[in-house]
C-alpha cells in the first residue's frame, strides 16, 4: 500500500475507539498507580465523540477530517490527555492540507507534526515517562522505515513495534512530568498509561494500513 484517503484514516479512528473501550479498565489501571485514575474514562469518551462526529458527517478532506479529531478530543477529553492528543491530530491536519489521500512520506510528514505540538504544548522530553516516550520512537521508525522503501503496511507496522517498544521502557523511568513526577521514585515499576494509549493507536494504524491494501 502506498498511501491511505479519508477513508482508511475513518477506519482507523474507528479501530482506535474500539480498542481504547476494550483496554478501558487497563488504561484506568495504569493511571490509578501513577495519576488520577481516569485516562481510560477520558479516551472512552473522547473516541466515544469522534466517532458519532465523524459518522454524523464525516469531512471530505484529510485536513478537515483530522482536525476534526483533534477539536472533538480537546472539547470531551479532561485532564492532559484532551489537549495533547488533540493538538496530535490538529497538528497533522494542519500538514496534511487540503487533501483526499496522503502517500507514506505525507502520512509520516503529519505524524511528525503532530509529535512535534505535543512536545511544543506538554514540553516532553525522552525519558520523561509520557506518551513521547512511546510516540517519538514510533515516528522515528515510521520515517526510517519508509526510507528503506518499505511498503506503508510493514512501515506502520515498524512503528508500532516501536511504540510498544517506548511502553515497556516506561516502566522503569521516574516520571518528570505530570501528576505521577509527585511520586518521585514511587513512579517506577509501573507503565505509563499515556504511551499504552499511544502503542494502541498506532497499533491500530497498523491495522487499518495492513488491512485496507
């Protein structure tokens, strides 16, 4: 596969939804350890009204489509994960442009815009134990992958190894950012629920690509 339109971009935030419901207690988990106990609840309801905007009139182009994602997320979404998930999705309909399909290197394009309003709002550095820590690593073999002149499927597939990746290796860090840096040391030993939320969509990317070619 050599690009995704509108469409595979719908299925994907369909997959997403899905799963974040299905992981919604384990996300919740995650948090109660280290936050406040609700990104789960939060990225429910947050995909939970993507979905029904997108499927009461889903935009025609890539640009309105995706920043309709991301306004959707930062008007339902409390706590941090509103904003910065939103500001993904804002940031990479803003690259994407006025289009109906984005080829690999567009669709890597957005996504590196969209990391790059993450870092510009949340400050996020590697090793801060924050979605960055999964989501940097899954760009970076996004670009690589794609590079190498791998198809988009086994391209996003890369990524989202690398995401999951960039979850396991939160579990070791001493959170910086954040309600769990209150913990201090305490923050060590557990998953940052962010990155898992991370790997699942891009996971989900995966999916979508691989399964639309």
């Amino acid at each position: 596969m050599t690009g995704v339109d509108t469409a595979v971009l719908i299925d994907w935030i369909h997959r997403f939804r899905d799963v974040i419901a299905e992981k919604r207690e384990w996300l919740t988990e995650l948090d109660s350890a280290i936050g406040d106990a609700d990104h789960g609840a939060n990225m429910s309801r947050g995909m939970e009204a993507v979905v029904a905007k997108l499927d009461a009139g889903a935009p025609a182009t890539v640009d309105e489509l995706l920043k309709t994602v991301g306004m959707t997320l930062v008007s339902s979404v409390g706590g941090a994960s509103g904003p910065l998930y939103g500001t993904l999705f804002l940031r990479m309909g803003m690259a994407a442009g006025p289009v109906t399909e984005l080829d690999s290197s567009a669709l890597a394009a957005s996504l590196r815009a969209g990391l790059d309003g993450i870092v510009a709002r949340g400050k996020a550095e590697a090793g801060d134990k924050t979605m960055f820590d999964a989501m940097a690593p899954a760009v970076d073999a996004l670009d690589e992958a794609i590079a190498g002149g791998a198809d988009l499927g086994a391209a996003t597939a890369a990524a989202a190894e690398a995401a999951a990746s960039g979850r396991d290796a939160t579990e070791a860090l001493v959170a910086r950012k954040g309600r769990a840096s209150y913990l201090g040391e305490r923050s060590a030993g557990h998953l940052d629920p962010g990155a898992a939320s991370t790997t699942l969509l891009f996971e989900t990317l995966a999916r979508a690509t691989a399964e639309s070619s």
